[in-house]
C-alpha cells in the first residue's frame, strides 16, 4: 500500500476507519469520530499518522523492549512486554477521584490489617465476622504480635479498577500482598517517549520515573533505626526464574539497592544479615517479592529455598521490617473486599470514594440461592486465586460449565463470590494495521511512607486483546497501555517549580585442569520451580471481567 | 488445697554427625491464669544461644534460638515453680442456646473448625450427636468423654506424633494426644468450641512434698460453657493441683514443645525426661 | 558486595573471555586448514579437542565441521562458544541491577541474535564461521568496551577484570598447548601470533622473522601486550591487591595473589632458552595455578553456602507420655 502525503483533511487511510463504539464507556471516543474533550489532541495526532508509520514506530518499540530484556515470563518463555502505542488518558479531574479514592481505600485497609494482627475491635464491634479472618488461607497468626516500626503494614499496593458503562471508576481487587507491574509503566512510559516523542510535546504528562525515589523513602521510613540511621534496604527475589524477575532488578537497580535472594541471607540471633565478599553486613528492610509461605521455612513451608529462615522473629524482634508484612492477604481475598466499604466507614467515618462492584457473599443462604438463579448473568471468582484463573463468566458459558458451577459453589460458598458483570471502558487499540475498541482496567500503585499515601500518577492499563473479552491479563492474551495522568493546573505549576529547584541542584553538584563450572545459579530444578509458583499480583494480575 | 509443683524437662537430641545450623522455638513455659500462678520459669539451650522470648496468637510464651556453630547434641532445659489450684467443677447452667449464639460462634470460629488433626468426620459427628446430644452442654462433656474411654484403649506405642483423631479412632487407641483431639473432633461437632491444651500432670494423687518424681508430659482439652474450662478425656480425672498448664491451640501443631529446623547431621536419638516435684 | 554478585561478574569476565579466544582459535585453525592443503584435518581436529579439553569420542571420523560444532554451538558443551555466551549472560541476567543497563542491553542483544547467527553459520558450514567468530569477537569487544566506560572501579569491576585475566592466562596457555601437540610440518608460529591478534604487535617489537623462541618469549613474557600470559598474571594480581590491600609486613597473605605472584615469578626471571625446554609442563603448571586461584578466589570471597536442606526438628516423642497418662488410668 502507498504512503499517502499528509493533507488538511487527514490520510485517506484512517485508522480509525471502522471504530465502533457501543453500550460501554469509551475512553477516547463519545460516537465515532467524535473524541471527548481530554482526547481531542490525542485524537488528531492519531488521525495524521499512517498505517506504515505507526507499523515501523510498533517495530522500533519492539526491538527497543526485546534488546533492553523487558520481557515477562510466559511458560517458561520470555516475551516482550505487549505494549499497545495508542495511550490512555485520564484527565487531572478524573485523576482526583482515584487518586483520593485510592488513597482513602488503603488508609482503611492498614487500620483493618492493624487491628486484625492487634486487638481485633472491629470483630468485637461485629461490623466484620471473626470468621471472614479466621478461616482466610492468608491469616498467619506467627504475625500476631510483629509490630511495623512505623505502624504501616501495606507498603505498596495496587488497586485495580474498571469502569463501568456510565463513566464511573469502580473497584474490582485490592493487591496488598506483592502487587507488581510498576515497572512496566515506568519502562511503558520511557519507551512510548522515544517512539511517540511530538504526543509529548502537545500534552503535558504527569510523569511516573520518581516512583523508585518514593518508595525507597518509604522502606526507609519503614526501617526499626528510622529513616535517619541511613537503613541498608534490600529487594528480596526469588531468582531469575521468576516471572516478575525483571521488576524485582528494575525496582533494586533504580533504588540503590542490594537485589537478594534468600541464600545471600543469614538470620543471627534475631537480626538479618547479607553475606558479602567483606563479611556479614546487617540488613534494616527487606523489600520482598516472595510470597509469605516461602518467605522463612522456620514458620511457613519448611521446604522453601526461597526465604530466609529466622527472618519473622528478626521482625518481631524490631531488628529489621518486612515490606510488605507478612499476613496482608486476609485483608486482599476476594471475600475480604466485600467488607472493604464497611471498614471505610467504620475505621474513618468516610463514604468510600471509590465503590466496589456489586459483589455476592455465597456463605450467606439468601445471597446463594440469589446467585444461582442469576447464575447466567453473573461472574463467579475464586477468593482465593489471582492470574484470571478458575473465572466462571456466566453470559459466555455452557451448560456444562454452569452446572459444574453450581455443584461448586454449593460444596464450598467460602471459596467463592459472585459479581455483577461489569462492561468496562474500552480505548482505541492497535489491532493488524487499524485501531479498535478494546477493553481496558487500570492498576493505580499506592505506596505509604507512615506519613500519607502517596499514589504514583498513572499506572497499569491492561488490555483483553482478543475482541470483546473483559479478561485483561498478561497469562491470558492481555496487553498494556502506557497511562497519561494529564496534568492540572495547579501541577504544571507546582511541577515547573520543582523542576527548576532539580535543575539548580543539579547545576550545583558539580594435567590440564578442567573448565571451571560457572557461578551458583541458584537452587536447580525445584528452586526453579519454586520461584515460578510466587503469587503473582499482576502483571498478569486476577482477572478483570465483571 | 493448692500445690506448688516444680517441673523440670529436659530435651536431648543427638546427632549422627554435627550439625551447622539450627533455629528452633520453644513452647515450654507454662501459662499464667486464675488457676495458675507461675512463680519462676526459665529456658535454658546448650549449645549456649541467646533466645528471643514472645507471646505467640495462642497466648503461649515461645524461646526462638538459633545455633550456628556445630554442634553434636541440643539440650532444651525448662524449668519452673508453678502453683495450681483444686479443680472446679463445670458449670451446669450453661445452655445450647447460649452457646449457638451467633456472636459466641464467631467469637470462638477457630476452636470450633476442624483442624489436620481433628477433622470433620461423618461418622464421629454422629456419634457424638448419638452419645450427647439430647444432654446439656455440661453432662455432653462428661459423656463425650466417658464414651471416648469406654471406646479407645489407652495403648502407648501404637500411634505418631502425626497420627490424627480419625487414624487414632479407627484403631481404637492411642495415648492422651489422640484422646485429646477426638474430644476436639466430637465437642466441636455438637457446637462446644474446645481447646486442646498441653502441659505435665503429677502421677501420684497424694504426692509427698520434697519427692522428685518421673513425670511426663500430658494433654487434655479445655472447653467453653460461659467460661474456659479443662477436662482430661485420658483418665476422666477432674483438672487440678496435678495439671500444669503449658500451652493451649487448635491442636497439637499450635503447641508442639520443640519447634525447628537444622541442617547439616541427621538425628540419631532424643531423649526426654520430666521430672515433677511437689514443693508444698 | 554481595558474595553471590562479585562471583557473577567473575564469571561474567571468565566466560566473555573463553567465547572470544574460543572463537579466535577455530577462526584461526579453521583458516590456516583452508589456506595449507598440506594440513592434515584429522590431526588438527584432534589437538583442537584435547587442548579445550573435551574428551575425543571414538568412532566418527574427525573432521572440521564437527569439531566447529562441539566447539562453537554445541550447547552440551560447557566451554563452547555457544554456552560461553549464554554463561555470560544468564550469569549477568542475576546480577542486571549492579551492572549498567548498557552492558546488559549488550549481553543480552548478543544472546537474541545468537540463535540466528548459529542458524546460518550451521547452514552453510565452516567457510560461514569467519562471520560467526567475527560477530563473536565484535561482540565481547563491544561489552568490554561498555563495561570499560561505564562501571565504577570499585570491587565489582575487579572481580570482572580478574575472571577476564584469570581466563585469559589459561586460554593462552592453551593455545601454546595447540601448536605444541601438532607436528612441526602442519603448523607455523604465525598461525598461533595471529589467534592471540599478537601478529602485528610481535612484528612490531621484533621488526623480523617469526620464530619459536621470540614467538613462545611474545606470548608468555610481553609487558606491554595485553593478551601475553604475563601481563594477565600481573593484572589479575593487581585487582586481587586492590580487593585486599597488604597490611602486615609480611607480604601478601592472600592465598590467591600467592599462587599467582608464584606463577609469574616463575616465567619472568627464566632465561629464554629454559622457557622452550620443557615448555609443557610448565604451560600445564600455568593453568593449574589459574585453577588453584580461581579456587582461592571462590573461598575467600564467595561463601558459597552448601545446598540448605533444612530438617524439621522432630517434637519430643510421646513415648514420654506413656507413664502419666497410665499412672492416671491405673487409679
């Protein structure tokens, strides 16, 4: 096909020819050619670009990701990350509300955790059932009694939203355990810079680099000596084997950091240590990305090789601080989020910003009996599981599939809840040499440093590639966007003004023996195993449908 | 009348070969409560290794050790002076209706749950229906417990530390770890939250004061009626001066006396002795 | 530094180093056969193999094209060509935080296009390996050159450099192995100058003929050339006194720098003429003492830990509880 020179009018080959928009909420679109106000520019840019220059700017993105070994692990495979060229934009206004919602949603959640592994006043106050904890797989009661330094438990977060056919961001999951992903939006952003650079002259972008400055703060604030006693942090991985690898060695590269894994660790006596070529040196936070049944085989799986054993009572010692801690599970299953606007009301006196999706109890008979008359409409999630495994969506499914179902959930309520389907937003996506709706959720990434909740401006928009399917997810053909936070006024200010003090600062520092065998790569086999099994919170994070 | 009994349990592992590296935790100090007052207690390792001492969920006091030099043998020495009371009879009054209370069966969940060693188990929950369920709570307990004696032999030798309630009752015996955990299973059924509860009990009903007897460790159950109270399925014994309380769970796991990893050198034998003395 | 990462980047320096003298010795072998129709394959083929140190399987005919197979793609080969690279980069693939993003990027872009790369040089066979060994050289010359430009000199770069001279004094070692094991009639000295680039750099100094003497003197005593087996010695010895500076009277008292400082001592005051006589034992004594540091190395400076297999302690045995219990029954 011939290139076509770029008139007034814009190329005869549009790329938007064809776009359907439907019932849902499109993002960039309110009817075909007609862009909402925050897409206007976006819009243009899009409609001046040809077929053949958006396929080699796809080309060069790939090669820049595949050189630069930002892949993630599928079955043993690396692939490079999919990332889809046409951004996602949120406006400041909309920003807000997630931000404040977000923000509000994990305030309530420590003081849940913190109350959980303490006095257990909301139990007693019967706004929760003891039950809910007391039989949640994540309740780890060798963490009662380990006391964060400063009192934050959930670190980092990520909050995964959708939203709905009015417009509305509604919460679909809490990740409070090892939610990952940031490093793809950071590496998301960098590269659409280099391969989309004018988009970035006529938009102004929050940018998203300084996350690793932020949470370093807040692992130091973390650390039992304090922030001031310059606290040697760690990022604890479970090996080259994991899917999430390349997030664990971005996140240590980009902090400063020591990247571990569990044999360069030694317990003494209470107090962590990493082995160095000049000995022993104390460790004061360990910033894991191991799961907590791994993470010490004195309390947990005794056979991990992953963890560290004597790592939990180094922590209930006040010798070093687990981030995120151990136990924050019993506060992210899917049966836990149910309560989450509750606690928003009991723990802060505050209306949730943010509402969750409607969500069935199936433990409860009325609520069951409810469920399985709707059964077809609905989506079933397993509480426990995440990746988008074990989904049941009703409208797309066969009567077999119902019917086994069915028998399910009445054998075992506790392990499941029923959702109301949610028709998510859908944003133009790259499919063969045209753009098409396709739909999208967003991962918002929270971190507390004990002072406020700092939640990163943008975040992970997953995309289900495949057309018309509400499973964003990496392990089951997803994709990702890169996420614009479009800047208010006040933050283009506020924004110039810090980077001008940067630039000053900036300015102002001026027998033949045999082959040797290679280096220790690690536990074999089984460890590689191990290391694959790590509860991934994303980037192929629980499914998004419904 | 009260006694104030001095316990002392002494742990040897021996290794075939040394060991390099050990963490280990401790549940050996008994618990304080109304009818148990401790006066001294104190755990002691060898090799010597500085122990971090807590209060674990299940309110028992943990020593956490780790040993890094090797070492052929580990001694575990608790020891303390703890003074018990009579044992009290059950309360009477308490009523099913009382104890299927929404808010106490949520306040007790975990106690009412199955567990690894004491699962639910169809036939079990049907003999307890059978056996108690037309009695009230209290007269429940003393049948549950007086048929669990009437349908297992005491038979030391014949079951593990792992052996569950449902593999001691299939064979008909085992020691005071298996009576206690198919009490656990049959009072749980019946909606009697119960705790399983481990110490050492003094052989003799009439100990001279100043003897130093070969005692042992022991296990029974406590149960909810209103308020937490023990009673011995092994010997139907009422719980008194003779029972030191330890540690009390859902199970054995959640008070295992010695709880570790070592690697390097395989154990070869462990020896363990508790010696009982009534001092007043 | 973390002990698991300075071993990393020793491995990182030993196996870069082993793909590109690898390479230059099939490059330049594969060549000289080509060149001298007088060679004999079968002979060659076997010298190659014994010297890299890969048992010869009896049975198939030794040819050249086998040989390239085991010793540049065969990935069950620890020290071929192919698992070099991949060594290279699986070791740095556990260590990308500390080392620049460029070198990774390099290490990594080397290892995607090796599958290609191997494709084509298997396809069309022997002739096809110059390009291979050229891509190989240009490649680790690349990252050395971007390790040079963009790591600090700290610890790190030293155990890099170390694991890169360590190599590098075996490999020459192995190489002089090579021309020793084959006859006088198949195999001239400029042939072995030329797979250490030492060619033009020995013209230069002796401005004449190629000789055994001056040949054997160039690559084991030069101070100036950096691929002569003294000069590695002398580097690797340095980054070991820079990782521990001396602090007693008494002289090194790492045993790394020992067995090294020893090696050299023994090639650089020997008379020339006792250099040749029984050069083999004394190339055998030179990879031995790069064995003995390596291993000095890893135990000074790696704490490799053996394989934690942790046991559960066993809970104290009920048979204790037998006579409680059954005193209590027996009442």
């Amino acid at each position: 096909m011939p290139k076509h020179a770029l008139g007034t009018h814009g190329p005869v080959e549009d790329l938007f020819e064809g776009y359907a928009t439907g019932p849902w909420w499109d993002e960039m679109l309110e009817a075909p050619s007609a862009p909402r106000k925050v897409s206007l520019g976006l819009h243009e840019t899009l409609r001046a670009l040809s077929a053949t220059d958006l396929e080699e700017r796809c080309a060069e993105r790939d090669r820049s990701f595949r050189d630069r070994g930002i892949t993630f692990s599928l079955s043993g495979e690396e692939r490079p990350f999919p990332l889809d060229p046409v951004p996602r934009l949120v406006s400041a206004a909309e920003w807000e509300v997630i931000e404040t919602g977000v923000a509000q949603r994990v305030r309530a959640l420590e003081m849940f955790l913190s109350d959980v592994y303490g006095r257990g006043e909301i139990f007693a106050d019967r706004i929760v059932p003891r039950r809910l904890v007391a039989t949640s797989r994540h309740f780890h009661r060798a963490a009662a009694g380990v006391e964060p330094p400063n009192g934050v438990r959930i670190h980092v977060s990520g909050i995964d939203l959708v939203r709905d056919a009015s417009g509305e961001f509604r919460v679909l999951e809490d990740n409070l355990r090892i939610p990952s992903g940031v490093s793809y939006v950071v590496e998301n952003r960098r590269t659409m810079a280099r391969v989309f650079p004018e988009l970035f002259v006529s938009h102004r972008v929050r940018p998203v680099a300084d996350y690793a400055s932020h949470l370093l703060a807040a692992l130091q604030a973390a650390s039992p000596r304090g922030a001031r006693g310059d606290p040697t942090v760690v990022v604890l991985t479970p090996g080259v084997h994991n899917a999430a690898y390349f997030e664990h060695s971005f996140l240590a590269r980009q902090m400063g950091v020591e990247l571990v894994e569990g044999r360069d660790l030694v317990c003494r006596h209470n107090t962590l240590y990493m082995r160095t070529t000049s000995g022993e040196e104390r460790v004061d936070v360990v910033y894991r990305r191991i799961d907590d049944d791994f993470l010490d085989p004195l309390h947990f799986r005794p056979d991990s090789l992953l963890g560290c054993a004597g790592l939990l009572n180094a922590a209930r010692a006040g010798n070093v601080t687990i981030a995120n801690a151990v136990g924050n599970g019993v506060a992210d299953d899917k049966l836990a989020y149910t309560y989450v606007p509750d606690l928003v009301g009991y723990y802060l006196g505050e209306r949730p910003i943010l509402p969750n999706v409607p969500t069935y109890r199936l433990e409860e008979p009325e609520q069951l009996e409810h469920v399985l008359e709707r059964i077809g409409e609905l989506v079933l999630k397993p509480v426990d599981a995440s990746g988008g495994y074990g989904l049941f969506i009703g409208p797309q499914a066969s009567d077999e599939e119902t019917a086994a179902i069915s028998v399910a959930i009445r054998a075992s309520p506790r392990s499941w809840v029923a959702q109301e389907v949610v028709l998510l937003s859908t944003v133009p996506t790259k499919v063969g040499s045209h753009l098409e709706p396709r739909h999208v959720d967003l991962r918002p990434f929270a971190i507390n440093d004990g002072e406020r909740v700092w939640v990163l401006p943008g975040g992970l928009t997953r995309v289900a590639l495949p057309r018309g399917s509400l499973v964003v997810n990496s392990s089951q053909g997803g994709g990702s966007k890169d996420t614009w936070v479009l800047a208010g006024d006040e933050h283009t200010s506020a924004a110039r003004e810090g980077d001008d003090a940067e630039r000053t600062a900036a300015a102002a520092l001026a027998e033949i023996p045999a082959y040797g065998s290679g280096p220790d790569l690690g536990p074999a086999t089984g460890g590689a195993e191990q290391q694959q099994q790590q509860q991934q919170q994303g980037p192929g994070p629980p499914c998004s449908a419904g | 009348m009260s006694w104030r009994i001095a316990t002392r349990h002494i742990s040897t592992y021996r290794y075939s070969s040394p060991v390099s590296a050990s963490y280990n935790e401790a549940r050996m100090t008994p618990v304080a409560s109304h009818r148990q007052a401790v006066l001294e207690s104190h755990v002691s390792v060898r090799p010597v290794a500085p122990a971090l001492r807590y209060v674990d969920y299940w309110s028992t006091t943990v020593h956490a050790f780790d040993i890094h030099e090797p070492h052929d043998d580990l001694v575990v020495t608790a020891s303390s002076v703890v003074e018990t009371t009579p044992a009290e009879p059950l309360d009477r009054d308490v009523t099913w209706a009382a104890l299927g209370d929404p808010a106490v069966r949520d306040r007790y969940v975990e106690l009412l749950e199955p567990t690894a060693y004491a699962p639910l188990e169809p036939e079990l929950a049907e003999l307890s229906r059978a056996v108690a369920a037309h009695e009230a709570p209290a007269d429940a307990v003393d049948a549950l417990c007086a048929w669990i004696r009437s349908a297992m032999r005491y038979e030391p030798g014949t079951t593990q530390v792992s052996t569950s309630a449902l593999e001691a009752w299939r064979q008909g015996g085992g020691v005071c770890q298996d009576f206690a955990h198919v009490a656990l299973v049959l009072l749980r059924n019946l909606g009697i939250p119960a705790r399983y509860t481990s110490g050492y009990l003094h052989p003799m009903a009439d100990a001279p004061v100043g003897e130093t007897v070969n005692g042992a460790s022991h296990a029974w159950v406590e149960v909810f009626l209103g308020a937490w109270q023990p009673v011995d399925p092994t010997n139907g014994d009422p719980v008194g001066e003779r029972h030191v309380t330890v540690a009390r769970g859902r199970d054995y796991a959640d008070v295992s006396p010695l709880h570790g990893l070592y690697h390097g050198g395989t154990l070869e034998s462990l020896e363990v002795t508790v010696e009982l003395t009534r001092l007043a | 530094m973390l002990s698991r990462i300075a071993e990393s980047l020793f491995w990182v320096g030993r196996y870069l180093e082993r793909a590109e003298d690898t390479a230059r010795i099939l490059d330049v072998q594969i060549h000289q056969l080509l060149e001298d129709a007088a060679s004999d394959e079968a002979v060659a083929s076997r010298a190659l193999l014994s010297v890299m140190g890969i048992p010869e399987t009896g049975g198939a005919a030794l040819e050249l094209g086998r040989v390239t197979a085991l010793l540049a793609f065969d990935t069950s080969q620890p020290s071929s060509i192919v698992s070099s690279i991949v060594g290279a980069r699986e070791s740095a693939r556990g260590i990308r935080e500390t080392i620049s993003s460029e070198l990774w990027e390099c290490l990594n872009a080397t290892y995607v296009a090796l599958d290609q790369r191997v494709a084509t040089a298997r396809a069309i066979g022997p002739h096809a390996f110059f390009r291979f060994a050229k891509f190989v050289k240009e490649r680790v010359a690349i990252a050395a050159g971007i390790a040079d430009a963009t790591m600090s000199r700290d610890d790190g770069w030293r155990f890099l450099v170390l694991g890169r001279s360590l190599e590098r004094v075996d490999m020459t070692a192995r190489l002089l192995g090579v021309r020793l094991s084959l006859p006088e009639s198949m195999s001239d000295w400029v042939t072995t100058l030329r797979c250490c680039s030492a060619h033009e750099a020995y013209l230069r100094t002796y401005h004449g003929t190629v000789d055994a003497a001056r040949s054997t003197e160039f690559l084991l005593l030069d101070r100036l050339f950096p691929r002569s087996a003294y000069f590695a010695l002398a580097t690797a010895e340095s980054c070991l006194s820079e990782l521990d500076p001396d602090r007693g009277r008494l002289g090194p008292e790492d045993e790394a720098r020992r067995v090294l400082g020893r090696a050299r001592a023994a090639l650089e005051y020997r008379r020339i003429g006792e250099l040749l006589d029984g050069l083999p034992t004394r190339l055998t004594s030179l990879q031995r003492s790069c064995s003995e540091a390596s291993s000095a190395v890893a135990a000074r400076y790696f704490h490799r830990e053996p394989d934690l297999e942790w046991r559960a302690e066993i809970a104290p045995d009920r048979a204790d509880l037998a006579p409680a219990a059954a005193a209590g029954r027996a009442r």
